[in-house]
C-alpha cells in the first residue's frame, strides 16, 4: 500500500490552535483512514517526541514523527493548514507533514520516510504542494518525490585547493531531521564550491565516512541531538556542533564556522588526537552543562562500585552481625575455609563478603574524581583523578573531596594537552607527562591547601544529621523525595543518590542516619514508577493509552528493582501531570521512611535487597503509600485537565458507569 492516499490528505483545514491540536487531529485521521490501530496511544507517541525537539521548520514546515505500535505500515498524513500553527520556529507553519513508522520497519521503508523528509528541502516540491489543488495531486506529488533516483556517479576526488568538511546527523528517531540537515548541508556547501561529505546516523542505516576523507577533511560539522557512534575516527579535527535542527535552518553558518574552525589553531577539536590525547570538542557547550556532563559522567562510574561493595557489606552484616566491621579484616588474615574462626563457617562468609564489600566501598571517592576527570580530560584524567581522590580519603574530605579533586586534575590535564608538544613528545604526554603532572598539581593542592576545609566541612555536615530529630530528619525525607522523583534518573535524582551512598561508609551501630537516608532514598524513587504502573494497570485503564497500559505492566518491576527511569515513558507524554504527581508520592514515602527510622544497608535493589533493609513493614507501607498517592494524583489531574472530544467523554463516562456498579454491587455483596 501507497504511504499516503487521498484519505490522509487534509487541505485548506483548521485543526486546531496548538502543536498538539494539529496532531492530535492528525492522528485520528490516520486511524479513520485504517493506518493506526489507536489514535490516542499514536498521538501520544508523537507528543513524546515532539517534547524531545520541536519540529517546526523554516518557511512554514513541520513535520512532526514518530515511531510507534499504534501503526503497522509506513504512513504519511499531510495537512494544509488555513491558520498556521506554531511548532517551535519562528515562523507558524501552515504545511504539516505527519510521519509514523512502525517500531521495527525494515530500513527500506524508514528509506522511503526519509526522501520524504530530504524532499521537503526543495522549494520547487515545497511550492507545489502549496498550489495543489486537490488531494490525489498532493499523492501524485509525493509519489514522484519518493520514486527511486537514478544512480549518481561515484564523487570525484577533491582538487587539491578545493575545501574539504565531513559531516554527521542524527536525531533522535533517525527518520526525518537528520536526512534533511544532511541534504541542506550537502546544498549549501554545493552553492559555495566545497565538497562535503555526510554521514547520516539514521533509522534507515548508514554508511559510514571513508576513513581517508576524513582524514582528508579540513574540519568536522556534528549536527545532532544525540551521541555520534564512533566519535573516534575524528579525533583531532576541528569541528563545529549543534542540534540536528540548526543543519536544516542554519547550514551556511554552520559551514562558515567550520571553515573558520579549521584555520584557528586554538578552535575545538573534536576530543583525542593520533597520540590519543584529549582537548575538548564542547567549547560551546554552556558551562552549567559542562559541569552537569562531567558530574553525572564521575556518578554513573561510581555506582557499580557503591552497588556491589554496598551489596556485600549487607550481606556481611546480615551473615555475620553488626560486629563483624570491627573484626572481618583480622578473621580474613587468621582463618580459612580449613581453619574457621569462633563464630564458625558463617562468619567466616560473612566476613569475607563484609571485606571484599569494604574494599569495593573504599573506591567511591577515587572512582568518582577519577572518572570526573575522565570526563573533561579523557584518558590523561584518569590517573591524576584516582590519586587525589585516594587523597581525599586520606584526609577525611569525603565525597566533596572528590568532586573538587576531580574537577581540580581534570582541569589541569586538559589544560596540559592544549599545550604544542615537539613531535617526539608527543607518545610520551598522554602517558606519562600529563598524568604526572597534573597528579602532583591536583593532590598537592588537595594537600596543601583544600584537604583541611572540605574535611572540616564534610565533618561539619555529618555532625548536623546525626543531630537531626523529629520534624527535621522528617523535612530532610521530604526533601530527598522530592529530588529523586523531580526529573526521574536526572541530574537531579542523582545528586540525592550520590548523597545517600556517600554516606554509606560513615554508617555505624550507633550512627544509623545515613542508612536511613538511603532507605529514603530507594524508597522514594520506586514511588514513580509503582504509581504510575497502579494507576495505568489497575485504578484507570481507560485515562491511558494502550501503550502506556504495556509500558505499566513494565513499570511493576522496574519500580520494584528501585529504577526510577520506568516511569520516563509517562513522563515525556504528559510531564505536566506525570512529574508532580510522582513529587507529592516520593515526599510523603521519603517523609514517613525517616520518621519511621527505616534503615537500608544495600544502595540499590529495591525489594530484592530487604535482607538489607531494618523496619521492612515500614519500608513496604511507605512505598505503598507513596505510590498510592501518585496514582490518585496522576489520575485526578488527567481527569480534570484532559479535553477529549465528546463522544470520547461519553464512551469513557458508560464505561466508567459501568465499571463503577460494578465496583458498588462488589462491595455491597462482600458487605
């Protein structure tokens, strides 16, 4: 079947005043055309990706896309709009390209999609479609747009005082931006003599750049919204970045920064060079996301060392007692599996889980500085970001000690590769040099002068929790709850994860407050998911999608596992809603965790580690609540700022007639 027929065809319409009006309407064309097995649930997944870029284009376009289950083919719905709308560019676009593509459409047809898109580069199609004056001319237009292209020619090598740039684009969803930042690339580079070479990073596959071009090229453009695969291959080259949307608004800039890039010797490089060390190919990145980058790059590895090692002191504790961190490294010495101490076989495992447990602990600080350091430095940062936060321990500066060691020797190693180095010095910097160097600068520093402050400090706010009581220690759960439901897995959720499991090592028989920081920590972070798996799976089937009711039955275990991104997917469909009913659950648990004193001596598992976790009733009775209030929340706030149209009310309210006598008769029988 044709991607778009007559009946997906809407010309000279109003649909509506918004974005999400005009997909909305769009959608439920789609379905009455018998493309879409659920208007609602395609609707909601093109309102998701719509949230991670706007799809406004220049001279009145937008082509919002998706991929989604509520279609099983391939399909094009186009509309042209008597009151433009506003998709997130200057101008309101009054031509609106709908694109869905099934999750799991082979490449030939995600091809076809993105001729489509590469088309709408063309003003003489663009023209055309505006002059149509039906629809089967609008089908015959596009048609002809997709029709294969006869073959080109292999492209000529460049003369050598031609000017040569490689590109890479990629969206999200591969399916329309990035193949129409590639051809307005390729157009404008064209008009000015420049051979530009792109590499689109699409849903439909990719070719990659012949290594010799690239290293042929003078500079590099990235126009993406997401990672380039293999960044790699263009270490060293100058390079310009922007999202995927600045390469169909903006080539010519684009194209003129590149070149520019290329004859500055000081412009960004993209990171690494042939003797693999680094400068930084974000030099326009803002600095609160480079810190945000670098931070959340030093957590991330951190973790699995806080995960496992916080694991085994659990299990260690639980096999062996309290008192087994006073004796495990002596019982390990002096005892074997031959030789078992007093306590018999199973303190001996306990001790031995308890010291391998601690060993793995003992490496949070230097993990986090030294992949702090990784991040702005790369290679050449790790070592100097171990040792000074080896330091940071030494000196009792703790977690804060490690993010400002971390960014102190990432700060010097990247400032050392910037420096021109003779050619047969060049082996010897990433190496041996720069790792030297910037060890001696940021530990001495952390020596001499940070060590003794960020100690104090550190002691300083250990001293304030252990004195917290009452409705302070309340207020504090309150507070981590709602951090860790705030954006879901963010910046924001984990700088209360990486509080709590920093303080796991300060934990003690009689000091029991960073456990149950942590206990309040895990526990509120199961609330979103749980919440939204209750309300979408259980409470109110018909306020969701059936996309949404799948993604539910998911949520139950990831909200139990303790993995907060299981309630992202409802989150970018209707954050409005999604994200402060979470907060409201996460507070009132984080709340009722700390005044209850529940304690969880494992980081990470959810109900899978309560042989770690002290008042397990508590611990449970706190998530369910939480998620119980999120559910109601979710759901009275869908109910009361939802529009659906007035047949949807009507089915909607029968069913829930319906359901709701039922309920009653339920309850009146068991009475």
């Amino acid at each position: 079947m044709s991607i778009i027929t007559p009946e997906l065809v809407a010309l000279d319409v109003a649909l509506g005043a918004t974005s999400g009006d005009v997909i909305d309407a769009l959608s439920t064309i789609v379905a009455g055309a018998g493309r879409a097995t659920d208007a609602h649930a395609l609707a909601a997944d093109a309102h998701a990706r719509e949230a991670q870029t706007s799809t406004g284009m220049p001279g009145g376009i937008a082509i919002p896309h998706c991929r989604t289950a509520a279609v099983t083919e391939p399909t094009l719905a186009f509309a042209r709009l008597s009151d433009p709308v506003d998709f997130g560019d200057d101008d309101p676009s009054d031509l609106v390209f709908f694109i869905a593509a099934p999750i799991g459409a082979d490449t030939d047809h995600l091809a076809i999609l993105s001729t489509i898109a590469r088309a709408l580069v063309r003003e003489e199609f663009v023209d055309a479609l505006r002059a149509a004056t039906s629809a089967p001319e609008v089908v015959s237009l596009i048609d002809e747009a997709i029709a294969p292209a006869p073959a080109a020619n292999a492209a000529a090598p460049a003369s050598s005082d031609q000017r040569v740039l490689v590109a890479v684009t990629a969206c999200p969803t591969g399916i329309a931006h990035t193949y129409m930042a590639a051809d307005a690339l390729v157009a404008e580079a064209k008009k000015r003599g420049i051979r530009l070479e792109v590499e689109t990073q699409g849903s439909s596959g990719s070719t990659a750049l012949d290594p010799a071009l690239i290293a042929a090229a003078d500079a590099v453009i990235f126009a993406v919204d997401v990672d380039v695969r293999d960044r790699a291959r263009f270490a060293g080259k100058p390079v310009v970045q922007g999202p995927v949307k600045r390469g169909v608004e903006a080539p010519g800039a684009m194209i003129d920064e590149a070149l520019a890039a290329a004859a500055n010797p000081d412009a960004a490089r993209v990171a690494g060079t042939e003797t693999t060390t680094a400068t930084t190919d974000t030099a326009s990145e803002h600095a609160g996301r480079k810190l945000q980058r670098w931070l959340l790059t030093g957590v991330s590895y951190m973790i699995p060392f806080v995960a496992g090692g916080g694991l085994l002191i659990a299990i260690g504790f639980g096999l062996a007692g309290y008192d087994i961190n006073a004796t495990a490294s002596d019982i390990v010495a002096s005892s074997s599996l031959w030789n078992l101490p007093d306590g018999g076989f199973w303190t001996y495992i306990g001790a031995v889980a308890f010291v391998i447990g601690a060993a793995s602990m003992g490496f949070l600080v230097p993990a986090l500085a030294g992949f702090i350091a990784y991040a702005m430095a790369d290679r050449p940062g790790i070592a100097p970001g171990f040792v000074v936060g080896t330091i940071a321990v030494m000196m009792n500066a703790g977690f804060l000690g490690g993010i400002v060691g971390g960014l102190l020797a990432g700060l010097v190693a990247a400032s050392l590769t910037r420096i021109p180095a003779p050619r047969w010095l060049r082996g010897l910097m990433p190496v041996v040099i720069i790792p030297l160097l910037a060890s001696i600068a940021a530990s001495g520093a952390m020596i001499l002068f940070l060590g003794g402050p960020i100690a104090w400090l550190m002691t300083t706010l250990t001293d304030w929790l252990n004195s917290l009581t009452g409705v302070g220690i309340v207020l504090l759960g309150v507070i981590l709850g709602l951090m860790m439901c705030f954006d879901l897995g963010g910046p924001v959720n984990k700088v209360a994860y990486s509080f709590a499991v920093a303080g796991l090592g300060a934990a003690s028989l009689a000091n029991q407050v960073p456990l149950e920081i942590m206990a309040a920590v895990m526990a509120s972070g199961m609330v979103p998911p749980l919440g939204l798996a209750l309300a979408s799976t259980v409470l109110a089937r018909k306020q969701f999608t059936p996309v949404e009711r799948e993604n539910g039955v998911a949520a139950w275990l990831l909200g139990a596992s303790f993995i907060s991104e299981g309630a992202i997917p409802f989150a970018a469909a209707d954050p409005l809603r999604v994200i402060p009913a979470s907060m409201l659950g996460g507070a009132v648990t984080g709340a009722l965790s700390m005044a209850f004193g529940v304690t969880s001596q494992a980081p990470h598992g959810g109900v899978f580690v309560l042989f770690a976790v002290g008042n397990i009733l508590w611990f449970l009775l706190s998530i369910a609540i939480g998620a119980v209030i999120t559910a109601v929340a979710v759901i009275g706030l869908k109910r009361i700022g939802r529009r659906p149209s007035a047949a949807t009310v009507e089915a909607a309210g029968a069913a829930d007639d319906t359901e709701a006598s039922g309920v009653l008769a339920s309850g009146a029988a068991r009475a």
